[in-house]
C-alpha cells in the first residue's frame, strides 16, 4: 500500500495544484464565500479525518451553551437522506450521520442540523442563533466563518504529509493559513513543555494565529442501553473491540494500558455495518466500541452486551483558560460588529 502511493505521487501533485488553485480564487475574490451576520466557527483540520474533531465540537458546546444559544451544522457524512434535516434523537444513523446523531444525543436541547450546503444550512439555522458550530468545514470555501479552528494530530501533523493519494491532505499545508486557532489534538501524556515548543515552532504560525495543545480524556464509566458500568468492570474479561473511526489507535493503547484482554475488529471511518457483520458480532458475550460506532451499533444489538466508552477533548496545562477567553472573544466581536 505505501509503494502504491509512492507511485501515485504524480496525481498528489496534480490534486495539490487543482486546490491550490481553488483556495488562490476564493482568496482574490474571482470565487465568492459568504460571510454572515452572526458568528461560525468553524472545527476541520487538512487531512482526512483522525484528528478529533467530534471530541472539539462537543468542547466548544459545552464551553459555549450556557452564554450562548448554540446551534451545530453538519455534513451528515454517509447519510442517505438529502437536503436540509434538523436532527432529532429518535433519527438513525443512517438518516443523519453518526456524528450528527451523536451530538443530539449528547446534548438534546442542543439544535444539531444536517445540510451538505452550509450557505442553506447556516441560513436556515441562524434566527435565534448566537453561533453556529461548523462540523468539518474547513474546505467549504464557499462559507467565509468568523473563527476558524484547525486540528492536526500531534504524531501526525500536517506540516509532515502530503496531498492525497500519496499522503491524507485534502489540501496543501499553506490552507493552514486561514485558521485561527490551531490546535495540535492527540498528545501522549506527559509530553514535556520543549517537545511542545519544538512542534509549535515547527508549525510556523502566523503573527495572528494562536497553537494550543490537547489530549484525549476517557471516561471512567461505560454506557449501555439501560445499565453504566465502572470501566474497571472489563478486568478479568475477555471482550471485543469493534472500531470504525478513522484512528482507533489511542483507544487501543489505552485499553492495553488497563492491562485488559481483548480482541479488535476494525473497520473503516463511518462504517457502516453489514447484516452477516452484526450477526458475527451478536455472537461476541461483549462488545466496546466508541461513541461515534455506538449509535449506528446500537439499533442491531439492543439486547446485547454492548458498550461505548466516551472520550472528551482536555487542553493541555493551563491552556484552557486562554483558548476559553480566546474563542468567546472572536465570537463577541463579531457579534457585536
């Protein structure tokens, strides 16, 4: 697979320019990106997927939604309805998104939306609005947000890929100019205060551009259909992994770190699961899977031993604090332009 993509290295280039291109337009203003009267932030990151970005929303809503009427719009990746849909908890994965859904599910008195055009989207969503979260937008050039929020992955970070198909870039490195905040997601624990300024200083920010650094928190309880359970629970049993995000990686040596025992099926990012696939799984005494594969899990093995882990995004240090202060104050000013 890496000598094929070696090989393909002819089509990165000629991908690179293509975007490259795009980008240079919507910058001089030949391509149009409209810009709204309330505030957008907008969560996306330049490779394709892996960096955390569901684990941001939900930072940003519980940062925001007690001074804010927040509202989150989504692609709906892999649905198979069509146009504009307001999410509600009773929807399905496949009707949605599981990210989508996830949010809903998360936070109900959240509006959580699905539209492919995020002009029509944010249109439709921003009466009674404060702001409007953009999930994976960053390439939606057509949407001009008034804060941008690039994630990259601190064992992954963009400045060391390369364009599609050759690498995971959906478009070339200089994209990351546009952002705002950019945050370096995944970090190992105790990772030290140089190696963090060694990878900023590689990052070679602009003047007006703010790094910040966070880790994945895990949950110290399971979640089920009608039971939670301390994790501890999963000691001394044999049980299943079933993944299908698009690193499952952290939560693999997490898990390992807990010294518990189990087997990983691994699918791919957004899977979406087959008839002969659940009934294999129906025939494993425990399954553990991510918030994210729960919700399109869960309709097929609602009596089942099955459980999701959930992870949350924690800023580094004392960090928080001035990211916190930082994203309300690019939505104020906005709002009060």
């Amino acid at each position: 697979m890496k000598l094929l993509r070696k090989l393909l290295f002819p089509f990165s280039i000629l991908y690179g320019i293509i975007t490259w291109l795009r980008n240079f337009f919507y910058d001089i203003g030949w391509l149009k990106s409209t810009e709204f009267d309330i505030p957008v932030v907008c969560v996306g990151n330049l490779s394709t997927g892996g960096t955390g970005k569901s684990p941001m929303i939900e930072y940003l809503i519980e940062l925001l939604q007690q001074e804010y009427r927040v509202k989150v719009l989504s692609r709906g990746y892999k649905r198979k309805t069509t146009g504009f849909l307001e999410v509600e908890v009773t929807h399905t994965a496949s009707e949605v998104g599981d990210e989508p859904l996830q949010f809903k599910k998360k936070f109900p008195n959240i509006i959580v939306a699905v539209c492919a055009d995020r002009r029509t989207g944010i249109s439709k969503l921003k009466e009674n609005a404060d702001v409007i979260l953009l999930d994976d937008a960053f390439q939606h050039r057509k949407v001009k947000p008034s804060t941008n929020i690039l994630l990259t992955p601190f064992n992954d970070l963009y400045i060391h890929d390369y364009m599609l198909p050759t690498g995971n870039l959906r478009e070339p490195r200089s994209g990351a100019k546009r952002a705002d905040f950019i945050i370096v997601t995944k970090c190992p624990e105790g990772v030290s205060y140089a190696k963090l300024q060694e990878v900023e200083l590689a990052l070679k920010k602009k003047e007006n551009q703010k790094v910040y650094f966070s880790k994945i928190g895990y949950d110290a309880m399971l979640y089920g259909v009608s039971e939670i359970l301390p994790i501890a629970y999963l000691a001394n049993k044999s049980f299943t992994l079933v993944t299908g995000i698009a690193n499952p990686a952290p939560l693999v040596e997490f898990l390992k770190r807990q010294n518990f025992s189990f087997d990983h099926e691994k699918f791919p990012d957004h899977h979406h699961f087959t008839t002969s696939e659940i009934a294999r799984l129906k025939q494993k005494d425990i399954i553990l899977t991510t918030e994210k594969d729960y919700v399109r899990l869960q309709p097929s093995l609602q009596k089942f031993a099955l459980y999701y882990l959930p992870i949350k995004t924690l800023i580094l240090r004392e960090q928080s604090e001035f990211l916190n202060r930082y994203v309300k104050q690019h939505i104020d000013v906005k709002r009060l332009s």
